[in-house]
C-alpha cells in the first residue's frame, strides 16, 4: 500500500508517531492492528484539543431561523441548527435587524442569570441575551426576548466553535492547519509511549508539550484585546458576586 501523497492526513501522523516511539522501523508501514490503535488514540486527542485555546480555523458563522420560540436545539438533526457533528459552543452571537440591516450583538448570560430574567413569553421583542446549554447530543440556544414577529424577520448569526469530523481512513486529511502536524504527531506518539522505556516517554513528552504551546500561543486573534468591568454582580464585602 502506498503512503498519502498529502501529508497532513491522519496516515502520515499515526506513521511518524509510531517512528517516534520507535514502534515500527523508519519507513516502514504500521498493520492493521497499530493503524486501528493510532486512529482512535488520535480521535480522542483531537477531540481533547477541541476543548483547548481558541482554534480559531474552527470557528463558523452559522445563521439561525428565528420563529416564535425562545428555544433553538443545534446538532445532528435538531430543529434550530441541523449541523454535524455537534457544535462545541457558541463563542459569540449578533441580530441582523431586516430593516436597516444593523448588526446588533447580543450578551450571553449565566444559567443563574436566565431565571431571573421575567417570563419571556410574556413580552417579546428583539432578542438582546443568551444562554448556552451543553448536551450531549446537541447544543441549545436560548434567547431573551422570544422573538416578535418583527424580529422574526431579521436574522440571528451565531459564531460556532464546531468539532472536528473524527478520521476514519487512513488518507483522511486531519482537519487541523498543517502548522498542527508537529503537535498532533507527538501528542500522539506521546500516548503511544506508555510503557516504552523512560527516556522515550520523557523525549515525546517534552516534544508533545513544546509543540502545542507554540501553536496555541499562534492560534489567538490578530486584533487587539480589551477589557471592561462586567457591571452585572453585586459587590458584597470585598468581592464581586
């Protein structure tokens, strides 16, 4: 079996991470058996790192329907966002108003502060809070407001930090930039290790740990960041709540 020409597929990690350890001879083609194991180590770690720094080349602007409920599931399948796999969370959200084409952004709130905001059946209008909820098949948005029948005409955009689709062949490219491969493949041969003499475990690790730091350290936005007091909780004491 020839090797991927394309070198930052999941074949091509699992190989030199298995070279790295010392697993296999240099050159030489993993078996069935060490091809299964690599591939499904490497799924968990990618879907470990998707929970890791910002990954910003798997950030996605989705557009949301609104209707007349305040409740829109996000996954394989779901009524409000039918998107696959299952969105990891939302990192920020904005209304496009339909009349003047304004781009509103909208605040997410705690699951404390959801329910002491009023009944939101009661007075509809334009939403201006969110509240995220992580589930295991799905990703819920909640809006406050419910949104009226003007607001329905406009648009709701969601930012989705979504997952990476797990490898399931050899040649399948990994989904992360190619700066990732150094990281990925060490991680990796980083697992593998366990169990291999100390210098080799201690050599991926140092490696595995060098080359994520630098990458998360890259992987951050361009612009700048600033910071303004979250005017929101109660000050009691000596401390904000």
């Amino acid at each position: 079996m020839s090797l991927p020409t394309y070198t930052n597929t999941f074949g091509w990690v699992i190989q030199y991470a298995y070279e790295a350890v010392g697993l296999i001879a240099e050159g030489t083609f993993p078996d069935s058996e060490k091809i299964a194991k690599g591939m499904n180590k490497l799924n968990q770690i990618v879907g470990y790192w998707m929970t890791k720094g910002l990954k910003l080349f798997a950030w996605s602007d989705r557009t949301v329907t609104l209707t007349s409920t305040n409740f829109y599931p996000m996954g394989p399948a779901q009524t409000g966002l039918n998107i696959t796999p299952k969105p990891m969370k939302v990192e920020y959200a904005y209304f496009v108003q339909a009349s003047s084409g304004s781009q509103v952004p909208l605040t997410e709130v705690s699951w404390q502060e959801w329910t002491t905001l009023p009944i939101t059946s009661s007075s509809p209008g334009q939403p201006v809070n969110y509240r995220q909820d992580k589930q295991a098949t799905y990703l819920g948005l909640y809006l406050w407001p419910t949104p009226d029948s003007t607001s329905q005409l406009g648009s709701l955009h969601v930012v989705l930090r979504t997952q990476i689709t797990p490898g399931e062949t050899y040649t399948v490219a990994t989904g992360f930039p190619q700066e990732w491969q150094l990281p990925l493949t060490w991680f990796l041969a980083e697992e593998l290790s366990i169990g291999q003499p100390l210098p080799i475990v201690q050599m991926c690790r140092a490696k595995a740990k060098e080359y994520r730091e630098d990458c998360e350290g890259w992987d951050v936005e361009d612009a700048q960041t600033f910071f303004t007091p979250d005017t929101r909780g109660s000050f009691y004491g000596n401390s904000f709540s």
